[in-house]
C-alpha cells in the first residue's frame, strides 16, 4: 500500500504530465466534445479548431498544484476533502439525526435517507438510476445546507447536469411567458462562477442590477405571502414536518408494497395469457381445484413434479383425491401445467384483492401528508432565506479580483449572502481564494467526471455528496491520454488511478461500505414497460417503478429496415434516415428525440429535419434529457456481439431511459441473427412483452444503398472483368453509360438526382409482388437476389425512384431466356409507377438526349 505522500506525488506528476499533453495535442476543456470529433477528418478537426479558442482542460488544477500547494503534500489543508481522499479517511458526525430536515421539493423513502447520509458524513454518496429523482434529492441538500447558513459548490462535468439545479430554483412560467409563482425564484442566491467569462456575466453590472431586482420582488411577494412564519410558527413548523416525515414513511413504504404487487399483477397475467395461448388446458373451471388455496395447490404442484416412480400408485391417487378432491380426470391430463394455470390464478387473486386493501387504506391515511410537508418545507425555508440571505450592500468584487488574496474577507461576506456556487469539475478551483473552503460539495453526474480534475475540486470543499450511476455513461476516454499511460505502468492503488476511473467509482472502490451510500429506487419517469427492461437488465430489479400504465398503452415500436447500408468509414447509413423519414411522416410524427450512437449520423438526422421540436443527438448528449417519444436509431447494420460499441449495455440503458411514454427502435432486419447483444436483448423483451408492438417494415426507398465509393469500386470490377475475358472491352457499356449520367447529374435542372447501380429489383416492386398478378415463376425471378436493373436515377432529398435504365447488352447479362426477363420486369416497374427506358449499347448516340427527353417527359406528368 502506497503511502499518502506517495499518491500526492502521482498525482502531481499526472497533473503536469497531461496539461503538457493537452498542450500539445489542443485537447479542449469538453472531453466529450473531443471525443465525438474522432469521427471527423484531420481537416474537418482543423477548421473546427480555428474556429473556436480551445481552452487547456488541466490549466488550473496545473496552477493550484504547481503554484499554490509548491508540489507540497503538507501544504493541504487539512480540513479539505482532499486530504481525507488522499489519506482514505472519513469523519462521521454524531449528531446528525438531532436536526429537522426539510424536503420543499418533495421525497420519497430513498431520497430521504440520502438526504440525511449527506450530513452523517463529510463523504456520502448517492446512487441515482435514470429517473428516480437525482436534481430533486440534490435540491433538498441544498435546502438543508441552507437551514445550516452553510456554503455549497454544485458541479458537473458539463453544464447541462448543473443547468438542471438552477432551472429548478426559477419559478415555473406559463404559455405567455409569465411567471406563475415568484415565490420560488430563489436563483438570485446562486453564482455561476470559475471560467473567466462566467466570472466576467456574473459580476457584470447588469447582472447584479437584476439579481438585485429579483430579490426586491422575491422578498416583497414573500412579505405578502402565507409563505412568511413568524418566529413562533417557524418552531412549530419543525415540529410538524418531524411528525410528517415519520407518517409519511409509513405511507410510501405502503405506496411501494402497492406499486410492486400493480407490477407482480401484470407479469402474473402475461405468464397467465402465454400459458392458455399454447397450452391445450382441460380443468380451467374445475370446481375443487379452484377451492384449493394457493398453499395446497403449490404443495400439490411440488409433490407432483418430484414424484420419481413411473405411474402413480393406488395409494398416492386416493390419498390425493382424499385430501384436495381432485377428480380421476386430473390424472388423465397435463397436471403440472393445469395446476400451474390454477397456481397463477390464484395468486392473480391474491395480488388485486391486496392492492384493493391496501390503496383503500392508504386512501385513508396518506392523504395530503406529502403536500403539507412541502408547504412547512418551504415555509421554514424561504423565512429562512428572507431573515438571513438578503443582500443589502452593493457587492465590493469584480470579476478579476474577487479570488485574490486582499478580498478574502469580501468574498467570505458575498458567499454566506450568495452561498450557492455553481461551476464546471474543471473550473471551480477558480471560483475561489484558496484559504476558502466551501462547507460542501456536491458533484452530479459524477460517473462521467475526469479524475484529475476532481482532485482539485475536492481542494475546494470540507465535505463531499458524489451523485451518479455506475449504469450510465462513464468518462469519455482520450486516445492520446490513453496512450501515455499505457506507456506509463504507474504503481497505484485501483481507488486512485486516473485512467478509467471517475470519482464515485473510485470513492466505492476506497471506501467500500465504509461511508453513507444510498441507492435511489423510486422510478417516476418512463412507461413502466420501457423501464421495466433497464430494471430486469441493469439494475437487478431493484427500481421501484412508480408509474402506471392506466391506458394499457403498447410503448414499443419498431422500424425494421431490410438490407441496411452501414458506411464503416463515415459511420453512417442514408438508409436508416429515409426510413426515419418516412415513418414521422407516416405517422405525422412533428416533435420526437431522435439517438444515434454516432456524430455523423446524429448531424445528418440533424440536418435532415431542421426543426426545434425534432431533437437529434448521441447518446451522450441525451444523458440527463428526457422526451415524451424517443427514437434509437442503431445505424448499423452488423452488430458485433456484446462489445460491439453500439450495444455498449450503458449506452443502451441511456437510450431506453431517456422516453416517457414511447420508444422506437429502428434497426437492420439481420439483428436476431447477430451475435447476442444488448440491442437484440431488447428485441427480444420487446417481442416477449409486447408481442403485438408494431413493426414497421421499410422494404422500399434504398436507392443509395451503394455510395459513390462502393459504385465506383463496382465500375471498377467491370472494367477488371471486361480485361479478363477474350470478348471483353477497354470501356464497357456499364461505364459508358454511367459517365453519361454523371455528367446529366451535374446539370442544373438535374442536380437533385443521384445514381445507383445493380439496384435489388425486390426492393423496388414489393407492391406488385404482393399483386397476385405474377404466377410462382415470375415471382422466383423478381424475388431472386440476382434480379437487379442496371442503372437507378433517384431522388437524392426524398430518395424516391425517379427512372430507371436497362442497357440491352450488357456483359453481365444472359442471353437466353432475358427477353422473358426484360418483360416481367417492365411489368413490375409498371405496376409500382417506376418508369423505364432502354437503351442499346449498338446505337452510342444520343443517349444522353434520350435520357434527358425521358426525364423531361417524367416532369411534364408530375
């Protein structure tokens, strides 16, 4: 075990080492930026970075180690989180459970005990799995800390986790923009400090002139409010939300027992429908087995599937019917399956009469507790705030100053008045004078936090509350840190490593059950259906789901695109996004979440629809969001197994998590063939639940299945062809042809085509296939996977089959029986409205004017 100076030493030599690295390289101060832009060229990369001022990530964790600590262990100080990290030492507090807690934003069973794990120890942790109240739980601390006149830094790894916070410390507003209740505007108590430009805004004079003016209506709405106590109320007001939160226990922990026994119900059922679906059941309403109770029948049901002897004896057939008066019949039938079905019915009879029982009884004490709660909540809280945190004197800070050693004072003065700092993992180290130490830190999304950094944020602060899930999307690896300590085999212990590590996996690893860990499990966001996968697959089913599906509403969907083109260089597929296309439009779908795994297709989502409500993005970038619909657009078409990237299990649960009410899942028809993975794990839960889910099928609209590269690899091959064979040509019809329509395409008038070559002629008829005018022949041949036409003009926006053109001649064609061919394919274009033209490679000229009056005529009927 290393030694604590020892692990300082680390590291200082990391801090330096990667800021140099940063340096060099121009890494930038969004690691997750850097880590999407993998999927850009070199010159893509370099405009990029002309075009925006890249900022060194470890530039100040460099300056704090370097400069302010001198590369000192011994000049740490001692009362930071820092050093007890560094020493993997706690200190517990004895008198926690002799303070009030309040909760005005409302609690469930988990929440509260993390609330109260956050003041039992200056390092606690919170484990939150999507949906189950992280912001809600982080701004009851901070209601707590408040209580306390403690100060309190909130941080993230990025700001959309911090955006989260103080969105809920403004009053909601209404259709018009107006705000509906002014009491809740307690964002003026927060300052967004740390990178410069936020030091700049904050301390601007506008700024403090309107934080100013927020307060002077916050405190005159408050004065006029049942929201002021008096000194008298605000102690009884204690007392009351002790007695609450002590019956409201109570009330959620039956509420749970209810909602667990709804979801036991529905899973009962299913298995109840499956077993009378393909089960051939005989004694469904036999009297004496109904009467037996659930007890009797699941002895039976043991006895009967452990009897070892080949028949049933005398004895045990009348000592049966003796004691459950099971009827001769019984023996004759399929017994374990018929006492399986009676076993189900029982319990499903037991589980409705306990939730009648028990919401009947909840009904009658648990109504209104949670909604007093919150009132005397925040009572006591806004009084709180109103008697201790009004700023009266104008702020003697500026923006270049307010961290520097003349004006410690001063800003101690500001942050007991403004005691809620928020900042980046990378910037907070800046938002202060170092002899300050704020009283907590509370780090969200802390699964994703660089470690690095959090070592100088943990310089910052006397206590620690780390929020995350281990589940979701963890820190996004830098190849070039990658590399360097791969050539680096540094000795240190696996809590303190910084290279695929975060700071609540670290601190679990250290720590282990030494200090406060809280688990959230009441689950308030998804259609129990959608989140019942990520609790069966992620989370041991150990989420409480909260919510109900009173509609019995079918949440699943799925878009199944048959021979889907991946591009492996660019990691996209045109093809998934038509089909995308064309279900929203199906369906008059306007506001959506769309997910790829991949930057470059999430930009070409992006592109394609163009619309505020049309949201497309990664994975990561959704982390944290929620939307009504969500559409998980897999993109590729083979999926590798379980480490393939995109079944990545913490991406998938990201994924899923992110829809409330609906998720669509848009994939390759091959994925029940791939290896398993987590994509074809919920294909399964999908089909296995929700067995009638819809499934759209995207047979047509794959006209570009072959990019430019892949046509121009397939020119290539026939021109090799061609040299190979004794009759072969230099320039082939295929090529001829080809040139010919390049340079058509280019054309003004013509410039929204595109081109394909050898199209699947299955893929472009499956009307008329399904016509019944083809007898079993014909559809052999339209149906084969050879069948092809040879060239395709399509539209290159809507993707739709504009025209397309056979050349009588051509090398790869067979000569016998292909006038049979030619018609039946004229026939099944005409059916599905596709126009035709061909062209013999005897007469070379004027065919592109040919093709051109074609063109001309398709135009003049559309």
């Amino acid at each position: 075990m290393l030694k604590v100076k020892e692990k300082f030493n680390y590291w200082v030599r990391v801090a330096n080492d990667l800021y140099n690295i940063a340096e060099q390289n121009n890494i930038s101060m969004d690691l997750q930026e850097q880590w999407e832009e993998s999927d850009f060229s070199d010159e893509e990369k370099h405009k990029k970075n002309q075009d925006k001022q890249k900022i060194n990530p470890y530039s100040n964790i460099e300056y704090f180690i370097n400069k302010t600590l001198l590369r000192k262990y011994e000049y740490i100080n001692k009362e930071s989180i820092l050093y007890y990290f560094l020493n993997a030492k706690h200190k517990e507090y004895k008198n926690w459970n002799e303070k009030t807690f309040i909760y005005p934003f409302g609690i469930n069973n988990s929440q509260r005990k993390a609330v109260e794990n956050a003041f039992k120890s200056n390092i606690s942790i919170i484990q939150g799995p999507p949906g189950t109240g992280k912001t809600q739980t982080i701004l009851n601390i901070l209601a707590n800390i408040l209580m306390e006149n403690k100060t309190v830094a909130v941080v993230s790894n990025n700001n959309s986790a911090i955006d989260n916070v103080i969105e809920k410390l403004h009053s909601k507003v209404n259709s018009e923009g107006k705000k509906i209740n002014v009491i809740d505007d307690i964002w003026f108590l927060t300052s967004f400090l740390g990178k410069k430009s936020n030091n700049e805004k904050y301390f601007s004079k506008e700024n403090q002139q309107e934080i100013l003016n927020t307060q002077e209506i916050w405190r005159n709405t408050l004065e006029n409010s049942d929201y002021w106590v008096s000194k008298k109320d605000f102690a009884k007001n204690k007392f009351k939300i002790d007695e609450l939160v002590f019956e409201i226990e109570e009330v959620q922990r039956l509420n749970e027992v209810i909602l667990e026994n709804k979801n036991e119900l529905n899973k009962v059922l299913k298995e109840l429908e499956l077993l009378v679906l393909n089960v051939q059941l005989s004694m469904k309403n036999d009297k004496n087995l109904k009467k037996l109770s659930l007890k009797k029948l699941k002895k039976l049901h043991l006895n009967l599937k452990m009897y070892r002897k080949e028949k049933f004896t005398w004895w045990f057939k009348f000592k049966t019917r003796f004691i459950y008066q099971i009827k001769k019949e019984f023996f004759e039938s399929d017994f374990i399956a018929e006492l399986y079905f009676h076993i189900l019915n029982k319990k499903h009879e037991g589980l409705e009469l306990a939730i009648k029982n028990d919401s009947k009884y909840l009904k009658k004490i648990g109504k209104n507790k949670i909604e007093d709660l919150i009132k005397l909540s925040k009572q006591n809280l806004l009084t709180h705030i109103y008697k201790n945190f009004m700023l009266e004197d104008e702020i003697k800070l500026t923006s270049s100053n307010f961290n520097t050693f003349q004006k410690v004072s001063d800003f101690q003065n500001f942050i007991k008045k403004r005691p809620i700092i928020l900042s980046t993992i990378y910037s907070i180290i800046n938002s202060k004078n170092s002899s300050v130490l704020y009283d907590y830190l509370i780090i969200d999304e802390s699964s994703q936090t660089d470690m690095l950094a959090c070592i100088g944020a943990m310089a910052c602060a006397k206590n620690i509350i780390v929020v995350g899930d281990l589940k979701q999307l963890p820190q996004v690896e830098n190849k070039i840190f990658k590399k360097y300590f791969e050539m680096h085999n540094f000795e240190i212990e696996d809590g303190y490593k910084y290279f695929g590590n975060n700071i609540l996996k670290s601190l679990l690893t250290i720590y282990k059950n030494k200090v406060p860990n809280q688990l959230l499990r009441e689950h308030y966001r998804c259609h129990p259906g959608i989140i019942g996968f990520c609790n069966k697959k992620y989370y041991d089913n150990k989420l409480i789901i909260m919510t109900e599906n009173s509609k019995n509403t079918n949440p699943f969907e799925t878009i199944i695109g048959e021979s889907l083109h991946y591009n492996d260089t660019s990691k996209t597929s045109k093809k998934e996004i038509q089909n995308i296309k064309e279900y929203l439009d199906k369906n008059k779908i306007d506001e959506i979440g769309i997910i790829s795994p991949f930057r470059n297709q999430a930009n070409l989502l992006a592109k394609t629809f163009r619309s505020e409500k049309i949201i497309a993005n990664t994975i990561h970038k959704f982390q944290g969001q929620e939307k009504d619909t969500i559409l998980f657009a897999v993109t590729k078409a083979k999926i590798n197994g379980r480490k393939d990237f995109v079944s990545n299990p913490k991406l998938i649960n990201v994924a899923v998590s992110r829809a409330k009410n609906k998720f669509i899942l848009a994939y390759a028809g091959n994925l029940e063939q791939t290896p398993d993975n987590d994509i074809k794990d919920l294909l399964k839960y999908i089909n296995y639940n929700y067995p009638d889910a819809i499934k759209n099928i995207a047979k047509n609209s794959e006209f570009y299945i072959l990019s430019k590269e892949f046509n121009n690899d397939l020119l290539k091959l026939i021109v090799d062809y061609n040299l190979s064979h004794s009759n072969g040509t230099k320039e082939p019809s295929e090529i001829i042809i080809h040139n010919i329509l390049e340079e058509i395409i280019k054309e003004e008038n013509y410039q929204h085509l595109d081109i394909t070559l050898f199209k699947k002629l299955s893929l472009l008829v499956p009307d008329a296939i399904e016509s019944k005018e083809f007898n079993q022949k014909e559809l052999s041949f339209l149906k084969h996977h050879w069948a092809h036409v040879d060239f395709l003009l399509y539209d290159k926006f809507s993707h739709a089959p504009v025209l397309v053109i056979e050349v009588d001649g051509l090398t790869f064609h067979k000569k016998q029986k292909q006038t049979w061919r030619d018609e039946i394919k004229d026939k099944a274009l005409k059916m599905q409205n596709i126009p035709i033209i061909r062209i013999s490679t005897a007469i070379t000229e004027n065919i592109k004017s040919k093709i051109k009056n074609e063109l001309l005529k398709i135009k003049e009927k559309t």
